[in-house]
DNA sequence: CCAAAATAGTTCGCGATACAAACTAATATA
DNA sequence: TATATTAGTTTGTATCGCGAACTATTTTGG
C-alpha cells in the first residue's frame, strides 16, 4: 500500500488538515459567489488589495498562464473592478490595479471572509485561537 | 474598515488558516493533475473509494448539480475510471462506482496526497502535530 | 386506483476558467 | 546590430458548472 509514510495517528492529521481545507474554500467559495466573484477573482483581489503588478507578476502570483490572466483581468475590467494601464518603464508590460469600485468590494469581500472564518473558529477559545495560529504559522514558515 | 469582528491577534488566525487552505489545495490540485484529474474528480474519487451512489446523492455530497454530475461522470466513464449501473430498488436511479482501473488509481492518487500533505506538515515535531490535530478537529467539530 | 406531483437523470445552451500554440511589440543580450 | 528573450494578446480546445426543458419512473392525494 501507499501509505508507507505514517502509521500512528498522522493520517488524521492529514485528514485534518484536508477537511479543514475544504470547509474554508466552501466558506470563500460562497462569499465570492455572494459577490459575483469566482475563487480566483478572490485570490487576484487580494493580491491587488495593496498592489499594483503587471499581468506576468500576477500570473506568478497565481500560478496561471499569462493567457488566462488576460480574459480574467478583461471581464473584472469590463465589470469596473480593475484597471489596465501602460507601465512607465517597460513599454510591452501591462500594470493592472483596483479602480475605485473594486478597492471598495475588496474591502466588503473581506470583511466578509474574515467575519465568516471567525464564525469557524468562534469553536476554539483565545487561547486555543492562539495555539492554533502559532502551529499553522509554524507550517507554514518557509 | 470592515474588520470590526477581531481586533487582537485574531485576524492572523483566520490568515494562517486562509493560507494554510490556499496550500492544502494547491498539493490537491498538484497531485490531481500528475494523474489528469480535476479538484473535483478526486473528491469524487474519494467518495466513491468505499461507496457506491446514484447520481443524485453523489450530486448532494458535492454541492453540485445533477447536471454537472452527468458530463464529469461522462468523461470519467470514458476513461474506464468510473462505472454507471441502473439501481436495482430504482428504475431511476443510476448508481456510479469506481471500476478496477479507478480504484487502483483512487488508491495511488490518495497515498500520493498524504504523502504530499505529510511533507507540509514535516516541519512539526510529533507533538505540536497531535495538537494540530486536537484543535483542528475540535473547530471542524459540528 | 388513478391523476397529479415529485424525483432521477439526461440533454442542451450558456458563460467562466484554464491551457497551449502562434503571434506582435518591445527590451536585452551577444 | 542581429538575435534572443520577455510581455501580452489572440485563437482554439477542453473542462466545469449552472439552469431550463425534457423523459421516465416513483409517490402521493383524492
């Protein structure tokens, strides 16, 4: 079998770990949806939240081709909620950034999110809160 | 601002677990891909790993249409992955089952994933993993 | 017991997502 | 300066997911 990894309780944690992910991308999934926004849409808001790249940058970011991020940035552009414009310094590159309206959704869209994985871990007490973030930023840490 | 909900250290939770998804699911569409499959064929792989359905409970596990169901079922049954039979208790109902071949790969396709997860969460000692676990569970807890 | 309603699946048409290949324009490099 | 690289777009293709319309079976109500 495959499972050579782990024996004792680490497959529950991997379990974990799956399971969590899932219920946290259903709780993104539906506030974008609530907000005509897929998951991706999502991701690029936050990215532009603070930021303004060119397309390529944010391709990497998202781990998308160049190609996809050209529909997606074209249809959030014909919805209002970003802008393309020439870069100053490279004349073949592209900047796009939040207009006015899209910063604002950011905003809500974010809010949103963060009160409704709050509404997640309103389970855990403060201090279980902290232990928690602790362990995940640990993971996480490069 | 919209974060009137948290204000200590409480944002940053909800970011760990953000991120921490954001990754979880980035190795899931990985590993998914390495064996041409989509996010939402493995979970349907990993239901079907110990069930047999119809369309329509399958439909409801996923939070899907039953129209959607129809064309991924489709494909996968082209593939030789998946097998469609009529129910025997419902000249309605079809029910959906991994043929040999989908099950073989079901297997190889998970072990590949907690694998991948068992790496992410290597960075931990064995007992800050349990406690992952503990609290995990405790928030995924109904 | 039978007409009407509900349920199970499929088909069809649509838009969004994502990729790869081919292309244009601009910048870097040899 | 000739060539290669890089930035974006365009085009064509496949998948995903939805809703509406349809067929075939139950289920239910009178």
């Amino acid at each position: 079998m495959a499972d050579s990894a782990q024996d004792n309780g680490d497959g529950s944690l991997v379990d974990a770990l799956a399971r969590t992910s899932y219920a946290v991308m259903a709780v993104l999934s539906r506030v974008a949806a609530e907000h005509d926004l897929s998951l991706t849409q999502l991701r690029v808001f936050g990215i532009l939240r603070d930021r303004r790249v060119t397309m390529s940058r944010l391709a990497e970011y998202l781990g998308l081709e160049k190609s996809t991020l050209t529909g997606l940035m074209a249809r959030a552009e014909k919805r209002g909620l970003v802008e393309r414009a020439a870069n100053p310094d490279d004349r073949r590159a592209v900047d796009v950034y939040l207009s006015a309206a899209g910063l604002e959704l950011a905003e809500t869209v974010s809010g949103a999110v963060a009160r409704e994985l709050a509404a997640l871990t309103a389970a855990l007490s403060a201090g279980e809160q902290g232990r928690l973030r602790a362990l995940l930023e640990r993971m996480l840490e490069p």
